[in-house]
C-alpha cells in the first residue's frame, strides 16, 4: 500500500489571481514531484513538506534543523532514503545545493528539483553528477524530466541522525 500525504496550502487573495501568475513557487512543485516518484516506482512512499521531519543540526551550521521538501522512504532487500530539496528561483540555487551535501550526510540518493527554465541549462558533465547530486526537471505543466541521475550514496557519516530520520518517516508513513 503506498501512502501519499497531501499538502495543504493556505493561500490569501484569489486563487484565480496566484493561479496566473507566472513565477513557480516551491510548494507548486512538490505534488508533481510526489506523482511522479510513485508513478516512477510502486513501492516508493513519499512524505511532503510540512510532514517531512526535520533534521536537527545544532550548532553544525548555525541554525537548529532544517527539512527537506520531500522524503521517499523505500523497503525492498534494504531501505532506502531519498531527500528532495526543491528551489523554484535560481537565487537559491546555493542554498540549495549546501542543503542536498548535507542531505548526503544521511540518505541513500539526494535530489535538486528545479523549474525547467533552470534545469535545462545543466549539463551533463556538471558538477551536480560529480558531487552525486540528482537535478530534476519540473515543467510548468508537471512535466518531470531526471536531468542527472543521483548516485547512490553508500558511506552514511551521520548513522545515528540517518536512524533517528528514518524511524521518524517510517512513523509518519505508518510503515512498521
């Protein structure tokens, strides 16, 4: 059974005014992404932003937790983490990018999910596939294209926090 958790956006004004403006907003992205990680495989269970639990970091970095946008828990032989960070301006693209290295730290494959109009000017020798980064590609329309493929990461640095995360999401996907 897979469980998908919607996210509920509150949004002041008319929705048939944000609906035509033309600037992608991150929460925009992140059911289309969800659609197509369970389209993608059967067997993926994806929890999305707020429901995806924090990873705490202390003094690390300077600031107490952050969340990533979407987390795909996966039982096969093994589990399987994925975490999505998604930014919808290239203004962010380096916070984006320092989020997915810490990501690494404790997940199986890492995501930067992007509007098109950013991820097509990747290319493939980018340093996005040397650093083991995934880039997807989101469309206006929800259109998803794999621009470079995450690598499996398979040296966890952090085990205890990948533990703690992932009884965290397995809790919040009533998964046993």
């Amino acid at each position: 059974m897979v469980y998908y958790c919607h996210i509920i956006i509150q949004m002041g004004g008319d929705e048939s005014k944000m609906k035509k403006k033309k600037s992608f907003r991150e929460y925009n992205l992140y059911n289309f992404i969800a659609e197509w990680l369970m389209g993608k495989d059967k067997e993926n269970r994806v929890l999305i932003s707020p429901d995806v639990p924090s990873i705490p970091t202390s003094s690390r970095l300077g600031i107490q937790t952050i969340a990533p946008d979407l987390a795909v828990y996966k039982k096969n032989s093994s589990e399987k983490l994925t975490l999505i960070e998604v930014k919808a301006d290239s203004m962010y693209l380096i916070e984006g990018i320092g989020r997915c290295e810490v990501y690494k730290l404790i997940a199986d494959f890492v995501y930067l999910a992007l509007p098109e109009s950013i991820a097509k000017k990747i290319g493939s020798n980018s340093f996005y596939e040397y650093w083991h980064i995934g880039i997807l590609s989101v469309s206006e329309k929800g259109d998803i294209e794999e621009i470079v493929e995450a690598k499996q990461n398979d040296i966890y640095k952090v085990f205890g926090l990948r533990s703690t995360l992932l009884e965290n999401i397995k809790s919040a996907l009533r998964v046993k």
